[in-house]
C-alpha cells in the first residue's frame, strides 16, 4: 500500500506544475497568441485558455490603450527657429496577431516612429503655425503615425505636442514684439477717442452756435465749478474788458501830458 501512495504522490507532484503551466488566465483586455511547434494557432481570450506545456508557446497582448512619451526633440523649422519639442501619443493594439508576428517589439517601433515623425512635421512648420495651429499638427501627426502602424495591428488614437521650449533671445523678440503690438493698439483707442470727443465738440460747438444762451449758461456754470477754489480770483470776460479800457485811456492821457509839456517849453 505504501508503494502506491508514495507514486500518487510523486504523480501529483508532477502533475499539479504541469496542470498550472497548461491553465492560462487571459483578463478581458488581454489576448493571447498561441503557437505550437513555432506555428501559429492563433488568438485566444478572454478566460481559461489550455495549453500544452512544453510544446505551445504564449505570448500575452494588452488591447487597453497604451501611452508613449515622446522624449525631448530639437528641431529646427521651417524658417530657421530651434525649437524644444516633445509629445505624447496614445494607441492600442486592434489585432494582436499582427502586433506580435510583423513587428518584433510594437512599443518600442511606435515610441522610435513618433520621435521620427515629429521630427519631421515640427522641421516642415513655421514657428507660428507650431504655436498658434497645433491641434492641426497634432492631426497631421496622428494621421502619418496611424498610417504607417496599422499594418502592425497598431491603432493611434491621438498625437498631443505636450510643449514647446524656445531659446532665450527668441523669447525676448516675441516679449517685444507683443508690447509693440499693445503700444501700437493703446494708440489707435486713444486716436479713435480724440476723433470721437472732436466730433462730439463740434457738434456742441454748433449746438452753441444756434442758441448763444446755452452758451452763457455753460460759461456760468463754469465760473461757479472754478469759484469753489477759494485762492484762486476769477477775471470773467466782461470784467476783462473794461480793465483794458482803463488802461487803455490812463496810457493815453500820460501820452497826451507829455506831448503838452514838451510843447509848452
């Protein structure tokens, strides 16, 4: 008796590792590629897929969607601007036998793929288009990428230029440039409210013109708004007048005492 349980428990020994390496659990996001003997029999998943330990060979696919961060690149553009530029792309694998037999490693031909491509888009850009149309960049990007990774059982979902690092000197240029712009618009609203207060004045001017008691009514409101400073003397027109006339007719009686004097000796 003891001879049959000594081999049931060999057995099991044996047969519980074989039992684990032939039960595979594939999660709902992941397929697996099975060959047997080198040959491909295809995908299988989700669930327990059985396999033959030592003859079928697995190799695990995620299908969730998979992030790249594309490592700093300088690029010149187009009209000779070097620029600093790194991205991130976002794909997932939609046919996983194609991920793993016609490319040997899909991440890392994406993640070389991207940095060649923006390489390639970001030095065929003007440094205004990379600034102010990047979402258009992004689609081009994403539309070349996606191109040439789907025979690879690759899909891109989106390309995104995270950022855009520019050297020093171009950025005190641009600093420039955008206060000269806010000086020239500060101009412009200050001409425009001079053409608009002239416009308005001559249109009181004629208001005044036609009825001279508005006028004098506005003079007196005037003189009431200045007479408020108590150390300042207000000299109204009318009062300015007769002290010129005073002092008109004083100048000519001294004139005519002198031409009278002179006379008499």
């Amino acid at each position: 008796m003891w001879p049959w349980i000594i081999a049931l428990i060999v057995i099991l020994l044996f047969a519980i590792p074989l039992l684990a390496s032939a039960i595979k659990i594939v999660k709902e996001y992941e397929r697996v590629i099975v060959f047997r003997l080198g040959k491909l029999k295809g995908a299988k998943g989700p669930g327990p897929v059985i396999v033959i330990p030592f003859i079928d060979s697995v190799t695990k696919v995620d299908l969730r969607v998979v992030t790249v961060d594309v490592p700093k690149q300088e690029i010149l553009t187009r009209d000779n601007v070097s620029v600093t530029v790194d991205a991130v792309v976002y794909y997932r694998v939609i046919d996983p036998i194609a991920a793993v037999t016609r490319v040997a490693n899909y991440h890392y031909a994406v993640s070389l793929l991207a940095q060649t491509l923006l390489r390639d888009v970001v030095g065929q850009s003007d440094l205004d288009d990379l600034l102010q149309r990047r979402d258009e960049i992004n689609k081009r990007l994403s539309s070349l990428l996606d191109e040439m990774t789907l025979p690879w059982g690759v899909k891109i979902v989106a390309v995104t230029i995270k950022s855009v690092e520019l050297p020093e000197e171009m950025k005190r240029a641009m600093a420039k440039q955008a206060e000269a712009e806010r000086w020239r618009r500060a101009r412009i609203i200050e001409a425009e409210g001079e053409k608009q207060a002239s416009m308005i004045l001559a249109e009181a001017a004629k208001l005044y013109e036609a009825h001279p008691v508005a006028l004098r009514l506005r003079e007196l409101q005037t003189l009431v708004e200045v007479a408020r400073e108590k150390s300042l003397i207000v000299v109204t027109e009318t009062g300015g007048r007769f002290v010129g006339e005073i002092v008109a007719t004083e100048r000519a009686v001294r004139e005519y005492e002198k031409r009278s004097g002179g006379q008499g000796t």
